[in-house]
C-alpha cells in the first residue's frame, strides 16, 4: 500500500503540537527548580477532567473549557509547589527526593481523580468535522491542537524576550545566584513558572483527550515521550523543546509506518521516544541546549 506522506508530515506537526503544548512547562519548571517532576502527568490528566466537566456537564464548549482548565490546572500547580516541593528544597532535598516526592503526590492526584470521577472512560461529544485538503485528512481538532502550539510559541517567545518576567525567568534558569543578586524574586519568578507550566499541561489534557478517550491515566500514557522531548531539547531551554517535540513527532510517525510495513503492531511507536530518549543521553547529554540559547 502506497504511504501518503504529507498525511504522515501533517500527522507528525499534530503530534509534535501536542508534546510541545506538553512540554513547555516541564521544561522551564525543571530548569528552574531542578528535579524532574513526574506529577506533571496528573497535572495534564487533571485538566482533561476539568475541562470535559466545563465543556460536557455544563455545556461550555471547548474554549471556555481550555481557559478553566488552565486556570485551575496553574493554581493546582502552584499549590503543589508551595504545599510539598517549596519546603522539602527549604529543608535540603536533594533532586532524588523531590523527584520520588513528585511521583508520591502523582499517585496521589491519580486516584484521588479516579475516586471523584472514575476508573471507566469518559468521551467527548463533540463529532469533530473531518474533511479533505488535497492528499490531507484534516479535522478541526487538529487544526486547533496546531494553532494553539504555534500561538504558544509565539507568546511565549515574546514573554521570554521582550518582558521583564520573561528575563527574570531566563535570568533565573541560567544562574540562580546571579539573578538573586540582581535583585530578581526567584520565589515569584518560580511561581508564575509553576503556574504558567501546570496550566500549559491542563491544556494538552483538553487536546489530549477531546478526540480520544479521559480516564486517570490519561496524563501518564503521555508523559514519557514529553520526557523525552525535554531532554532531548536541553532542560530549561524553550527553543530546543520546539524543536524536539517535532523531531519526536516526526520520528514516532515514521515509526508508524515502518511498524505497519512490518506487520507490528503500532502500539509500539512508544518505544521510539525511549529510543530517542537513550541515544540522547549516551551522545549528547545536553540534547539540543548548544543549539539554542537557553530559556
């Protein structure tokens, strides 16, 4: 069978959408606070919930669903930050004990969602339109899943360039000492990150999950390759996780294809990310970071 690879490459910027919308916030919030944190996932299945309760149950629509879930989701992460990781780093933590404390408080809000909504699947209702542009099968998911990474890029870019919490939080990335010399307010700096970064991934649980299915394990079946694109991009560096996400994309989607002309099953496209995942850190531990400037 003949491969139509402009569906594979339109494909690939949909599935690179989605682990950049991922990963932007565990990127910036790892580089900032230095541990790797695993609740991140619950923090995406958390906004798959919130916003099927919005767009659902009271019947909101989608982007009234995507602001309440970001809204919740950065104040969920905020809580989080200063209830558990703020005072374990006050008390000496190091990065192996906030990282295992951020797959406690995972399990945590995994089976506290399981317990208020349920371990069987919920659905969006909303029958996405599907239609042909030439070769392309597009549907309007896609094309919102896309338009909301590239606006995110392009605001994020500009709040990290042009404002002044944009510095601070580059400032503050690069050389925490430094920035706290010059005056910079790490502890807010910090929080709009959390915020900013726990929000962010409430939305990819909204695009996630509208044209597939919620359940508790929703945020975890995705948080390995958006592991992935963070070090394959450089921890902390905005530009290399652009990158990444759609090199990920790309590859987990010509995976794809050379799964199928094998006769494989196509769940094994995860394996790639893994795949991506160790050849970074054996080659090229940095990932992309000397590529692009840090932010």
């Amino acid at each position: 069978m003949a491969v139509n690879w402009a569906q594979v490459l339109f494909n690939s910027a949909v599935t690179g959408s989605l682990y950049l919308i991922g990963a932007v916030g565990l990127t910036l919030t790892y580089g900032l606070s230095n541990f790797p944190n695993f609740a991140h996932a619950e923090f995406i299945t958390l906004g798959a919930f919130v916003g099927y309760l919005v767009a659902e149950t009271l019947g909101l629509g989608l982007v009234p669903a995507l602001v309440v879930a970001f809204l919740f989701g950065g104040i969920v992460g905020i809580l989080c930050y200063r209830g558990i990781f703020q005072p374990l780093a006050k008390r000496g933590a190091t990065i192996i004990h906030l990282m295992v404390a951020s797959i406690a408080l995972g399990f945590i809000l995994r089976y506290s969602i399981g317990a208020l909504w349920g371990w069987s699947p919920l659905y969006f209702s909303t029958a996405w339109p599907s239609f042909d542009v030439g070769p392309l099968r597009v549907t309007a998911l896609w094309l919102w899943l896309i338009f909301a990474a590239v606006s995110l890029a392009l605001i994020m870019h500009f709040v990290l360039v042009k404002t002044k919490i944009g510095r601070a939080i580059r400032a503050t990335s690069s050389n925490p000492e430094l920035a706290l010399a010059s005056g910079i307010n790490i502890d807010r700096v910090i929080l709009i990150t959390w915020f900013i970064g726990a929000g962010l991934a409430a939305t990819a649980g909204i695009f996630r999950s509208a044209g597939t299915q919620i359940w508790p394990m929703t945020g975890w079946d995705i948080i390995l390759p958006i592991f992935a694109v963070v070090i394959l991009g450089g921890i902390g560096n905005f530009y290399g996780s652009i990158a990444a996400a759609f090199i990920i994309g790309l590859a987990e989607n010509l995976g794809v294809v050379a799964l199928m002309a094998l006769g494989l099953s196509t769940e094994y496209r995860i394996a790639i990310a893994f795949l991506i995942l160790i050849i970074t850190l054996i080659v090229r531990p940095q990932g992309l970071a000397m590529l692009f400037r840090r932010a």
